[in-house]
C-alpha cells in the first residue's frame, strides 16, 4: 500500500504548524546525511521540540502507516538515524533537561542533552554518566542510550545497559512510560498488561533454555551491540526492568527515547598514564588479560599501521619514528581518588606485566602535559586518516571485539583481510581491556565494483570474527544497517528468533525505524550508499560526523556545516554525472541555507576533527555572485573608505535623531524604503547604535612608554545603543584607559580610512580584502618604525580585525585589546569589583584562544561572572547582523532566559556583536575596556 505523503505532509503541519514540518527537497536531501556510509532522503522532517510533537507525529504515522525514524544528534555510524518516510530530528531546545540528585547518585538527562554537558554538570561533584563514547562532546543522550554506546573505560561494567536507572518512554500507539514513576507504571500495567505479560514471558522462556541463557551471557561477557540487549532477558524478571534494559541499544525501533536518568559514577581525582611499547602485537596481546583489574581504568591498542599513520604529525612523540617495524603500543591509565592508591596501582601494573619484554621501560606519568602527548596518539588517529584520504573516498569506523585470548590472532587475521580486499590503508586500534577493535578503512565508492569489493570484505570479516572466534560484529557503535544483515549470524535463529518477537511486542506496526537492527535484506549494507565527490579543498576532507553541530550559530535557522557540505557533494555529483540542469536548479534553491546565511565564523574548524573551513568556503562560493555593480561599489568603498566610514557613522547619529522624533514605525518604514533601493540599508531595530567617534589622546610625555591603538571600524562607527549606560565610544573609553595605565597613545592619522578587510572577505571581495589588510599592516608598520625603532606595540581593540590582520603576517608586533589588557594593563591598575556580570565567550575568541584571559579580567572585575550556557557565537557576522538579522536572532534565541534577571550589563570585545548581543539580550553588552575603565577609576 502507498503512502500518501502529501497528505501526511498537511496533517503533520496541521498539528505542529509549518515551522517544524519541512518537505523541501534541498534540506530534505541535507538532513538525509548522518555519520555513518549511508544516505537515505526522508520524504518529511519534523523538528520535535515537546513530548507533544513526538506523540503527534505518531499519530500521523499511525494514521498513514508512515514510518518513522528518531534522530538526536547524528553521530551514529552504523546508519541507524536516518530513513525513508519521517524523520523526526530533536529540536534545538526542547529535551535538554539536565537534574542532579541531592545525594549526586543519580542525573536525569533528557533526550538531547549532550554527553559532555551531563558530564560538567556533575563535575563539582566528582561524578560523571558511565558511558564515554569517543562522540561525548557531540552525541547527545538519546542517542547515547538507544545505542549503549560506551568508551575507552566504561567497558561493559558502566555502559548505559549497566547504568540505567529509570526512562521515560513514548510507545508507537502513543502511551507514555516512566519506568521511575509507580503511579506511570501502574496505569501502564491497566493499558498495557498484554505487553508486559509477553516480555515476562519471553525472559522465562528464555531463562528456561539453559543452552541459549548461556550463550547470551556469554556473549555479553566481551562488548556486543550486535541486535537487541537480549541479556535482559536473563538478568531481569521485572517487566518494567526488562523494558528499561531493552530501550538501552534498540536504536528507536522500539519506543521514543524521552527522558533518562543514570546512575552516576566515580570520577577519579589522580590520574597517571603510561605508554607500554612493545616490539609486536602479539606480545601487546599477551599483556592485557594480566591487566584487567582493578588498577587499570582504559587500556588502548594501537597496531602498527596505526603508529606509522601518526609518525611524524603534529603533536606526536619524535621517538615514533625510531620504533623498529612490526612495535604496538598500549596506552595505560590508571586512576584512583588519593595519591597512595595511584601509586599502588601504578606499580601493580609495572609488576604485571614484567615478564613481557618491551621496546623501552614501563614508566607512568601523572603530568598532564607529558600523558596528554600519550592519548593524541589515540584521538588523533581518526582524524589524521580521515583528513589525509585521498579526495572523493570515504571513511569508516568498524568496530568488532573478541575474547582477550583471540586479540592477536584477531589482529593478524583483519590485516590481512584489508590487503586481501585492497585496503591497505586499514589500520586498527581499540579498548582493549574489553577486546574492542576499532579499523579504519577508506574505500571509494564510485563504481559498482567499489561496492561489490567493500561487500566481500564484510563477509569476510564476518566470517573470521563471528565462525572463527565467536566474537561481536558490533561492539559500540550499534547494528543499524551495517550489520543487520548478519545479526542472525552471529547470534542463531533461536536469539534472532527472540529478537524479531521483541519488536513485534514493542512495535506491532513495524512503524519506528525500520529496516535497522532487523532487515531480511542481505544486502541492506551496501545499499544507499553515499558518495562523497570532490567539491574543495576547505571540505573535501569532511566524514559528516557532525562534531561541528553543536557550535554552528544557525543550526536552528537552516543548516549546519555538515548539512551545507552534503548539499554541495551532491551538487557536484549532479553536475559530475551531467545533469547540469539538476545541479543549477539544486545550486539556486540551496543558495539561501548554504552560501547567504552561513555566518562563516569558522567555529566549526575548531570543532572539526579533520580541519576543514565551511567558513572559508562560503566566503569563497561568494565570489561568483557579485554583480558587476556590486563589485563596482565594493572598489568604490575600499578606495575611498574613510568617507564612507564617516559618512555611514554620521548616518547612524542622523537615523537616531529621526527616530528619536519620529518613533518605531516611521523610522521603520524609512528602513524599509531604503531597501528596495539597496541591499546595503541595514534593518532597523530600536537598539540601533549611534555614530562613533575617533579618540583624542593627551600629548605625548618623554617619560611613559608609547603604544600604537588602532581602532577597528565597528567601534569607531558604531558607538553606544540605547541601553548602554556610557556614552562614550570605545575609542574615547580605550585611551582613557591606556592613559590611566601610563601610556602615551599614538592612533594613524588616517585611520578612518584603514581597515583589515573583513567586510570585503565576508562578501566574496579578497581582492579588496587582502588590499585593506596589507595596507593596514604598512601603515601600522610605518607608524611603527617612527617610535623605539620598531619596538612600539600596535594594540587593536576588535578580535576579528586582529584576527584578520595578523593572516597577513606583519612584521610589526599586533596584539589585541584584550590581550594587552591581561598581560600589561591588569598588572598596572587597582580594580574595584562590580557585583555579576555577563560575559560572551564568542567565534573570535575561541578562534584566538583568548577566553582564559578574558575571564580573568572579567573576574577581577565582578564578584559574579556569567556565561550564558550555548551561546558559543552570536551569529552578527560582521555587518551580517545588520542585513540577516535572522541569524542574529536565532543563534542569540534564548540569551534573554540565560541570563540572571540580577544581571544588567555583559561584556565582548567585538563591537559588532556587542550591537547584537545587547539587541538579543535585553541588556548593555559593551567592549570590556569598559568594565576595566570603570573600575580603575
């Protein structure tokens, strides 16, 4: 039977209105792509923000026996979060509770909080969740328990199977469960005692089978997420126990994973590393069953192929490359809460594995900076291989696990399977003290030839680890659809049997999520297979893992940059193939998500494990959009910049004069009036800056050292907002402060007319761009030469034009504001403290790694800072606020409810965004020059 997806289109909208319901084809197709080899195209998506929309939308599927698949961050490798029909996506705010209990025993997370989010709201309490998936930083919960996913040390004893405590579940036929609540469970027994009675069933069923009880705790003794978590039918009676521990790696085939809580665990205070070379993997083998005990928290393997992929890299130990062929590596870690168990733990494993000869001595070492060089070893694998493939391949992350006494054996049988199929890139390294191997492979997918060779390897590798040494097909990274097919394999027809009898009680329609952890298809893992053409050389390397989701500004206006980088792959791919056509019309619809509203503040390149820059990109596909018109005004203004720059501030003081006469509307309506005229007439808002000002330094004294302070164009055009409780612009309040300290104070003569060129890049313009920089760069320069012999410090007081200025590599000392406010200024003055403040931690600061230092002179000036908790970039983009100031709105959405209401002044160090952020906010955010200025007074 068809499924009428107009219809359920219009019903779903009817429900949860047009702004959560999209069935555009562009950001279907980018919402289609998660970080597993997989591309399936939803013909809907909903953004569920409430319970509400969730139990709605399966009201809809019920209705249209439409099927469903549930989403949180997608970081799955396995293709386990994307699907045909609707694909329901976490929205941005909604499921982010986060609960501690009073005694810290426990955390109640909802669905899309962050690992890494629970993990620092229990850290003043020495606690964190057990699961510590590699993805912590951007996984979310729902996911994180719908896949047991799990990690370096929690092993199969503090995954979430082990750690759960209670959920609060959303059925297919829309009942809702609380495990943790009685009064939620015995309306459930009235509602649905048939299903409780078939899973009770089941687990004495199965219990009652001695060969098949055996084997499932069997198999669990070593890492599996191969199918459902059928241990539960042999550890619990409870049926509301047995749902509890089914949830746990169902991959949403079986209910909608609200609310969890967990059990927490000990987060250890001392921590000692150390890294165990050996001369070859089978003696690495050997040493880890000896340590499998209480003194080691994580032990890491890394193959030779893995050691001789870092060798040489940034960060790595130089000794690497003196390993003679064939070493292996272990990664030890120790931890205890007090200094004497650490010892005697480190010394434990010494003595262990002493009658293993090694490459060098077994030393631990507790100084992180010594021990932090061990472990980027391990996480800098996956990003040196995937950053380094050549263009157009793929990366994937298998991971397989065994029985201790197997893992060198293992070893040998994988590698060869990766030169037998022709992958000799194939590297391998794992958890060890859980048997967990991790491989990396980087196959193309170009041809049908490519397939059929990375489907013989499958079945090969599934032979050897599930015939030859009964080992886990999956051992974290769930089924999905990339070990479906060999679920019955590994597990027998009497457990496959088991498995298809939970999902038939859980989810009678077949409706949530199918096709993944139970497909009768043997070939589902090498279908909808995504290709990854070449596009650029800024994000060619891109795995769409989707680390760069979580700080990406409009992640919940349109896009993300893993969103932006699969449109762009399946533009070239269209236009590779020859449909020209298909490509023009994807390129123009796209334009809006993927070139016009990217903020380009490069975030993402943090976030990116393989360093790629959406950001630059962007800038990039710009270019070719410049009418011959516009490129004429951009000359215009780059040559004659200080005109317009006193004109555009001189407008400002003139449109605040109007509205102060006029009003709202009538100001408004002028904007308006503007704009159809040019694109370059900002929106209007009642916040608007006045016009800034150019400073006057006091003459200079013989006997103060000189500093150079250029200030960049937002501060001197755009001067206080309506709510800023000082009239003074930035330049006037900079050398107010500069002078207090004991400086003299020089600024360029023309410095109206000099610029780093931001706002050329950010259109497209490099040429103007780079012309402003490096004009900027000889004139400060220049300036320079004039004073001390050169020696003179240039401080600039906007990060991003500090930022931009020093790509051009000047000769002359640049330093920002902030930064010549810590290290000479903070030193220099006495400071009265202000009661709280707000602080904004923003794209340039990151970028620059300033944010230590701009805490410490926001802590010595208030007895309370805050940092509202999301807001990692305001999403103004330079002058982008003023014409997108949807990307402003959405990335500030929820500053306002951030910040305490005792709170009424926050501080940047970015004019442009302080503009935003004060609009946004409701408050005064300003450059912290003034909170310095202010205090030392």
């Amino acid at each position: 039977m068809s499924i009428n997806y107009s219809a359920v289109v219009a019903d779903l909208r009817a429900k949860l209105g047009d702004e959560a319901v999209s069935d555009d084809a562009v950001r279907r197709f980018a919402w289609s792509t998660d970080a597993s080899y997989f591309r399936i195209v939803p013909e809907v998506v909903v953004h569920a923000e409430t319970l509400e929309d969730a139990r709605d939308t399966l009201e809809v599927a019920r209705q249209h026996n439409a099927p469903v698949t549930f989403r949180a961050a997608g970081t799955s490798l396995s293709g386990q979060a994307i699907g045909e029909g609707i694909l329901l996506i976490l929205g941005h705010d909604g499921f982010r509770k986060i609960a501690v209990s009073e005694d810290h025993n426990q955390i109640s997370l909802g669905a899309a909080v962050i690992g890494g989010d629970a993990n620092l709201a229990l850290k003043p309490f020495n606690k964190k969740i057990g699961p510590d998936p590699a993805t912590l930083a951007s996984a979310m919960v729902g996911g994180i328990v719908s896949n047991n996913a799990s990690g370096m040390c929690c092993g199969t004893a503090q995954n979430s199977y082990q750690t759960i405590a209670s959920a609060k579940l959303l059925f297919a036929d829309g009942t809702r469960l609380d495990t943790g609540c009685e009064r939620s469970k015995e309306a459930f027994r009235e509602s649905h005692q048939q299903l409780l009675s078939e899973l009770t069933d089941l687990a004495k069923l199965t219990a009652s089978n001695p060969v098949l009880a055996d084997r499932i705790r069997k198999k669990y003794s070593i890492k599996n997420t191969t199918g459902y978590s059928i241990n539960a039918l042999v550890d619990f009676e409870d049926p509301f126990e047995l749902i509890n521990h089914l949830i746990v790696g169902a991959e949403g085939t079986l209910a909608f994973v609200e609310e969890v809580t967990y059990n927490t665990v000990d987060e250890a205070k001392f921590k000692a590393s150390a890294m165990a070379v050996f001369f070859n993997m089978e003696d690495a083998a050997r040493a880890i069953p000896p340590i499998k005990c209480d003194s080691v928290a994580a032990a890491e393997l890394l193959d030779w192929a893995s050691i001789k992929a870092v060798t040489g890299k940034k960060g790595m130990p130089d000794w690497l490359s003196e390993l003679p062929e064939g070493a292996a590596i272990l990664l030890i870690e120790s931890r205890a809460n007090d200094e004497a168990t650490l010892d005697a733990y480190t010394q434990d494993v010494i003595a262990k594995l002493a009658h293993i000869e090694t490459e060098r001595p077994i030393s631990f070492s507790r100084d992180p900076e010594v021990y932090s060089k061990y472990w980027a070893m391990r996480s800098g694998l996956f990003p040196i291989i995937g950053g380094e493939r050549p263009k157009g391949t793929s990366v994937i992350i298998e991971d397989v696990a065994f029985e201790l006494e197997h893992l060198a054996n293992a070893a040998t049988d994988l590698t060869a399977l990766f030169h037998k199929h022709g992958y000799p890139e194939g590297v391998i390294y794992g958890h060890a003290l859980a048997g967990n191997f991790h491989f990396i492979i980087t196959p193309t997918f170009a041809s049908q030839e490519d397939i059929d060779r990375f489907h013989g390897f499958m079945q090969d590798v599934a032979e050897m680890v599930i015939n030859k040494y009964d080992g886990s097909m999956k051992a974290e990274h769930g089924t999905g659809r990339a070990v479906a097919p060999f679920v019955e394999m590994e597990w027998g027809a009497d457990a496959y049997t088991l498995m298809k009898r939970i999902k038939q009680i859980f989810d009678p329609q077949g409706l949530l999520n199918p096709g993944v952890i139970l497909n009768d298809d043997a070939n589902v893992h090498v279908k909808n297979i995504k290709p990854c053409p070449v596009v650029d050389d800024f994000v060619d390397r891109c795995i769409e893992c989707g680390f760069c989701e979580k700080t990406c500004p409009t992640s919940a206006l349109n896009f993300t940059p893993r969103q932006r980088i699969a449109t762009l792959r399946e533009i070239a791919r269209l236009e590779a193939s020859g449909d020209k056509q298909a490509a023009e019309e994807m390129r123009a619809a796209a334009k809006y998500d993927v070139v016009d509203t990217c903020a380009a503040c490069q975030l993402c390149t943090i976030a990116c494990p393989v360093d790629n820059s959406m950001g630059q990109l962007v800038r990039k596909l710009r270019t070719p959009y410049i009418t011959t018109t516009e490129q004429k005004v951009l000359d215009f203004q780059a040559k004659h910049f200080g005109a317009v720059n006193q004109v555009i501030s001189t407008g400002f003081d003139v449109l605040n004069i109007i509205h102060k006469v006029t009003g709202d509307s009538v100001t408004n309506g002028l904007m308006k009036v503007g704009r159809m005229v040019s694109k370059e007439v900002p929106y209007w808002n009642p916040d608007f800056a006045k016009g800034g000002k150019l400073p006057k330094p006091s003459p200079a004294s013989p006997d103060k050292e000189t500093v150079i302070y250029f200030p960049a164009c937002g501060g001197r055009t755009f001067g206080p907002t309506p709510k800023d409780p000082d009239n003074r612009t930035l330049p006037e309040v900079v050398v107010t402060l500069l002078e207090r300290a004991g400086y003299n104070v020089v600024t360029p003569d023309n410095t109206r007319h000099l610029c780093c060129g931001q706002m050329w890049e950010s259109k497209g313009d490099f040429k103007n761009a780079d012309a402003k920089r490096d004009e900027l760069i000889d004139a400060l320069s220049a300036l320079s030469a004039l004073s001390d012999n050169g020696k003179v410090p240039v401080v600039v007081d906007a990060l991003s034009c500090t930022y931009r200025t020093l790509t051009g590599n000047p000769k002359v000392e640049i330093t920002d504001l902030v930064e010549f406010m810590h290290d000479k200024i903070l030193p220099k003055l006495t400071f009265t403290k202000k009661v709280n403040v707000a602080l904004h931690l923003g794209c340039s600061a990151r970028k620059m790694k300033l944010e230590p230092k701009m805490q410490a002179l926001a802590d010595a000036c208030s007895n309370g800072v805050k940092l509202p908790e999301g807001i990692e970039c305001c999403g103004y983009a330079g002058e982008k606020g003023l014409y997108k100031p949807e990307i402003n709105a959405s990335a500030l959405r929820n500053i306002k409810k951030l910040i305490p209401v005792d709170i009424k002044e926050g501080y940047y160090a970015n004019r442009m965004c302080e503009v935003g952020l004060t609009q946004h906010s409701g408050i005064s955010y300003r450059h912290l020059a003034y909170l310095l200025e202010e205090c030392s007074r």
